[in-house]
C-alpha cells in the first residue's frame, strides 16, 4: 500500500520534476535533451540477443563500473549491455568508455508506466545497479517479472541508512526483494542486513574501486602534461570540488605562493555547468589562470588551471604532487580517493567522507590519507609540498594500500555470473 500511495505521489509531482529538468537545462542545456528517454521512449537496438541492464548515476558510479563492465563485455559477447544513467554528464562518460560498445539511454523514471516501456524496448534479463541507486518500483517491476536485481559494489552510510529506516514502510520490501547484494565492507554489510536484504543474499565482496587498473599510457600520459606545466614546479590538483571549497582552497594557495611564488594549483570542479562561475571566482582571486579547454601552451606565469574538460581528472592526478579529494569540506560525503591513491600520490581530504567512510577510515590508518579542516588545510598541504620524502613513502604506501585490497571484481562477476547471466549467453 505505501508503494502505491509513493507511485501515486511521483504521478502528481511529475510535472515538477519535468519542470526541474528543465531549469537544470539553463545551465547544462544537454539536460534538456533526450527527455523523453526518461519516460521509457526511445529508439531500441533491432537485435534478439540477451540484455543486462547496468545503471550507473553518474560520472563517479560509471567510472567504477567501468573494470565490470569491460569484463563482461569480454566474457559475455552474445550480451548486450545496456548502461542508463541519471546525468547528462554520467552519459558523456559512458560514450567515452565504451563508444559503440554498450547502448546507453537515460534511466526510466521509477513510475510504472516508464519502466513497463523501458522493459518492452529491452527486455533485460536482470538488473546490475551500481553502489547506492535503488528504486522501489525498479525493484517490484524486475521482481515481478523475475527478473534478478543485484546490488553491485554496494555501499550504505550509516545516514543514508537511518534516512531508509525512516521511510521503511516503502523501503523494507523493496530491500528484501534484491536478488543479491555484493557490498563493500562489513559495516556497509551490516546496515544492508538492518534494512532488511536478506542474509542469503547478502556476501562482502570488497569495493571493485581498489581493482583500478594504472595504465602505462596514462602515467605517459600524465609525464606529458607535467612537461608542460613545467618539471620544476610544485603542483597540487585539487578533483572533484563543489560550491564553497574553492574559495578555502585559494586562500590556502595565496598563502603558500609566499612561501613558493612558483607553485601550481589545478582546480577541477565536479560538475560542468560550474565551470564558468569558478572561472570567475579565480579571477576574482587576481591570479593568472589558463583554462584546459582553451588548450593554450602553459607560461610560467599561470599560477591557476582550470580543469573544464571531462575525463581528464585521472590524468590531472597523474601530473600532480600532492591530491585534494573534493565534495569533503562540505557535507556532500566527498568522492573517491583511490584514483590518486592508486597513482602514488598524496592524498587530503577533508572530514566530510560518509560516502567513502570505511575506505577513508582505513587509508588513514595506513598513513595514506590526511584528514584536514578549512583551518590545517594550508599547514598539511605545506608539510607535504616542502618534504620530498615524505610524498614519497606516503604514496608508496597508498599503491601498496591498493594493491593489498584487491580482488573484489572477480568475486562480484563470479557472483554476478552465477545469479544472472542466461545459459545461452555463456
């Protein structure tokens, strides 16, 4: 019944949410594009073959998924892999992972009659959602239909857990009809089994995000930017930032430019349609900036890159000293620090991490992760930057960290193989 009445109120305020789509349009016009794909209207591919379904949010569940979708894409050729995202920006990165490779299309709004159109375009033959991203008439409609539900890679803040525990009447069954949860620690496990999933399909896998894979052309990658930033400068990179950290972050830099005048600080905000408004926010700063976009060559005299293109953090990353993770010294639960980690680099953060709680935790045990406020944010960075040594055994450690905790993958698409993938298919 308390599912009925959430369909009948998403009915009512679907306007509104078609309305929203369309003001998020004023500064990323793409998301006024392709709408009708969220109502489960769209173009199918003409072939007969078995379909999984993958979703992935955004950019940062796409990212991670993209080591199990390669694999699947190698183990089960006769699939087609079907990838939805909720963001413009979550659909960029598909199409550039992947290309012609998988069939993206924006995810179907969680109403009946959206998914039910979804179903009849495609036909999945189960369900493979990324991390956190559940919804309870996705789970009835593949339940239903018998078609499996996995929860891959799945992660559960305790807050995010008290939230569901608060609206259990429509969370409850919703959990307990997940085919499997694959989750990444024991503690994400632990929550999962209080909302309600099942103990016999519930395992912990690890989190598939430690099977990041270093290629050879992305450090070569990363030499090369470095060159032209200059060798025998400093840099910082600072990913993934929200609306109020790069204010605290340039003070922090205008502080050390007077220890080191030479220093560089790249500044790569999370979402696209900021950047022009921090474009102007450096400016304000009054130091000299050159945009990525513009693809200008580097002077000695730009203090500050602006990262406003889209799959380049990874190389940032690869080009720099010391690593700022964003979304931390805010209350948006910050996003991943393995892909720094996972390049030896440095790595800071700030105390707001409940989306990667357990790994932060345990990078921090490992001497890999340094925990700062807007307060000790110039002391720590400082620290690093003046102590050769000290970046160095530190990013040893966290490639060692990396290393040491991987092997969820092969677990999760063992498990995945087992619960989903049709006999025909193998």
């Amino acid at each position: 019944m308390t599912r009925l009445f959430y369909t009948l109120l998403y009915y009512l305020i679907l306007p509104l949410v078609l309305m929203r789509l369309w003001w998020r349009g004023r500064k990323a016009p793409q998301y006024r594009q392709r709408w009708l794909e969220r109502l489960g209207i769209f173009k199918a591919p003409k072939d007969d073959r078995p379909t999984l379904w993958i979703h992935s949010v955004s950019v940062g569940e796409t990212v991670a998924a993209a080591p199990m979708i390669k694999a699947l894409l190698a183990r089960f050729p006769h699939c087609r892999l079907v990838v939805t995202t909720m963001t413009p920006t979550g659909s960029e990165r598909v199409k550039a992972l992947f290309g012609d490779s998988v069939f993206h299309v924006y995810a179907p709004y969680d109403l009946p009659g959206c998914i039910s159109r979804f179903f009849q375009r495609l036909n999945p033959v189960g369900l493979i959602v990324m991390e956190t991203e559940l919804w309870p008439n996705w789970v009835h409609f593949c339940q239903r239909r018998g078609v499996p539900t996995i929860l891959a890679n799945g992660r559960m803040s305790e807050r995010s857990a008290r939230g569901y525990e608060k609206v259990s009447g429509l969370t409850s069954s919703m959990f307990a009809d997940l085919s499997w949860v694959a989750a990444q620690s024991a503690d994400d496990a632990a929550r999962f089994d209080r909302l309600g999933v099942k103990v016999e399909n519930l395992t912990t896998t690890g989190s598939i995000k430690f099977d990041i894979q270093i290629s050879d052309e992305l450090r070569q990658s990363g030499s090369e930017l470095r060159l032209q930033w200059g060798e025998e400068r400093l840099v910082i990179v600072a990913g993934s930032t929200h609306e109020g950290e790069e204010r605290i972050l340039l003070n922090m830099f205008r502080q050390l430019l007077q220890e080191d005048p030479s220093l560089m600080l790249v500044i790569v905000p999370r979402h696209p349609e900021r950047f022009d408004s921090v474009a102007g926010i450096i400016e304000q700063a009054g130091l000299v900036m050159a945009r990525r976009s513009h693809r200008k060559p580097f002077t000695p005299e730009v203090q500050v890159v602006l990262g406003d293109t889209m799959g380049e953090l990874m190389r940032f990353y690869a080009a720099t000293d010391v690593a700022f993770v964003g979304g931390s010294l805010i209350q948006r639960g910050g996003h991943n620090p393995l892909e720094p980690a996972a390049l030896g680099i440095p790595v800071l953060m700030g105390a707001h991490v409940f989306n990667f709680q357990d790994i932060c935790h345990r990078l921090e045990s490992e001497g890999v992760l340094v925990t700062i406020n807007e307060a000790s944010l110039t002391s720590e960075i400082g620290k690093l930057l003046r102590n050769d040594q000290m970046r160095r055994e530190q990013g040893e450690r966290a490639v060692a960290f990396v290393k040491k905790n991987q092997g969820a993958l092969e677990r999760l698409l063992a498990g995945i193989e087992e619960r989903v993938i049709p006999p025909g298919a193998r």
